[in-house]
C-alpha cells in the first residue's frame, strides 16, 4: 500500500515516459522499445523492471523514481488508469482484445501463482478475470483511456496493429518520446523487441525481481516462474476460451464499452484507432 501510495504522489518531468496498460497488454514489449530507443540498444540491465520501473511497485524495490535513470527520456511501466496516474508527463497506452488478454494472463500466473495444470483455463477465468469482486477492471482501465487518445500527451496504440507493424510502430514511438531515429537505430530497436530476441533473453524480462519483492506479500512461497515473453500471438483465444467465457466477456464490452461509447466490439475500437487496426479488425472478425 505504501508503495502504490507514493507512486499516485510522484510527480512526473514533462518528458517523462509513462507505459500505461492493463496487465498483458504489451507493457514490457513497449518498455524494451522505448528503452532501446532511448540508449541504442542498450542490455545493460537485470531485468528490465531495474531501467524503466514499475512506478506502482518502485518504493518495494528499493527504487527512487526521482532518480536520474540510465538515459533521457525517464520511462515508466504502470498499469494505473487515467483517473490515478500522476499527470505531467507523456503517456503511452496500448489496447489488447481482453479475450487474449485473459489467455495471457492465465499462462502468464500458471507456475507462480498456482501449480501448472491444477486450474484450468475456463475455471480460471470465470474465478479471477469474471468474478464480481475482480470482473470489469480491464474493461474500466480502457474505458479511463480512451477518451484522451486525442491528447497530445497520449499516444494511444491497438496491439494488434503494433505487433503487424513493428517498424511503423517504432517511429510513432520514437516521434512521440522524442526520440532522433536513424536507420541503424531503427534496425536494432525493431531486432530487439522480436519475440525471439526477448524470449532468448528471457529472465531480463521474467519479473522475478518484482516475484521476490512480492511472494510473501501474496501469501505465496519463494520461488516459482513466470514468463512475461510467452508467443505474443493475435487470437489464441479462439482456440483456447470456452464459448461461454467468450460470449461472457462479449457481453460485458457491450455493456461497459457500447453503452458508454459506441463500440460494439473490440474490433471496432480497433477501427477507431487507426486505418491499419481496421484492416486487422476485418481480419479479426473473421477469426470468431
């Protein structure tokens, strides 16, 4: 509590970085863009929490987020919405269709937070993504968000569209922190944020920093694994989610995301973004 308290009292430089995203939706991807952005490509680090913290968790890591930090711009991960984050800064916010959202989040918690194979992945989501004590967060993150996506302090991206693009993504990225971009800096940037660079340099990106830090606090023994670099695939969930979960979470977009802003689905939020996301929304569409 401590911790998260002192992140909503920071207050940011205005050229800091804040990667603002509901879990798996792309956080560390963007925190190893923007950090090889920042340093040309630069893998100098434990884990990539120790050069672009969590601002949540910095006070339980022993971070001072007013440091310097290793190169300009300053960069930080936070999974709070719009209401909470501290203002001042520059915002990066990405979207994922919460049904891989779920997936990832499932795989991503098997072998730390419950042995492999003793939940299942519909049992998991109707206990900890569909729960009345836990439903509707991802869906009120976004929500927070998306009516600043025309700030110019925002940078808003669908990652679905990022992920088909990764060159393209990288300029927004690099015109919106500031960052000057050369063909070199572009080639390494793009190279190092494949999922086959990350999953080769796995435990840079695995949190076990952040798992020691909070096993205890979670009421779960030291140990266990975790792997933040898992596939990072488009749809996994159409092979994956029971039909009741999918049309379970169908229903609460329509109920928290049409009402409120026209959006049918995922897929049109997609649309909205930007032209490429609605050629992927097309695309996306037919995968249901």
């Amino acid at each position: 509590m401590a911790s998260r308290a002192a992140a909503l009292a920071f207050r940011p430089r205005a050229t800091d970085v804040l990667i603002a995203t509901f879990p798996k939706c792309g956080t560390t991807w963007l925190q190893q863009i923007v950090h090889g952005l920042r340093t040309r490509g630069s893998m100098d680090f434990d884990e990539i929490t120790l050069v672009a913290p969590w601002l949540e968790l910095a006070l339980d890591l022993g971070i001072d987020p007013d440091a310097p930090q290793v190169a300009e711009p300053r960069a930080f991960k936070s999974h709070l919405s719009w209401h909470e984050i501290p203002k001042g800064g520059r915002y990066l916010s990405m979207v994922r269709d919460p049904k891989d959202v779920l997936v990832s989040m499932y795989h991503f918690h098997e072998g730390w937070r419950f042995e492999p194979g003793t939940i299942t992945l519909g049992d998991y989501a109707r206990k900890f993504f569909l729960a009345p004590e836990r439903a509707r967060r991802y869906w009120r993150h976004v929500a927070s968000w998306w009516p600043q996506r025309g700030r110019r302090d925002v940078l808003m991206l669908g990652y679905e569209a990022a992920l088909a693009d990764v060159p393209g993504t990288v300029r927004r990225i690099a015109r919106f922190i500031g960052c000057p971009l050369d063909g070199a800096l572009l080639e390494v940037v793009v190279r190092q944020s494949s999922i086959e660079f990350m999953k080769a340099h796995g435990s840079q990106f695995d949190d076990h920093l952040v798992r020691f830090a909070r096993n205890a606090a979670h009421g779960l023994p030291p140990g266990g694994s975790s792997s933040k670099v898992r596939g990072g695939r488009v749809g996994d969930h159409v092979y994956e989610l029971p039909m009741d979960v999918r049309q379970a979470l169908d229903r609460i977009w329509r109920e928290e995301m049409e009402r409120r802003f026209g959006l049918a689905s995922y897929q049109d939020m997609l649309a909205a973004i930007g032209p490429a996301c609605g050629s992927l929304a097309a695309t996306a569409n037919s995968l249901k």
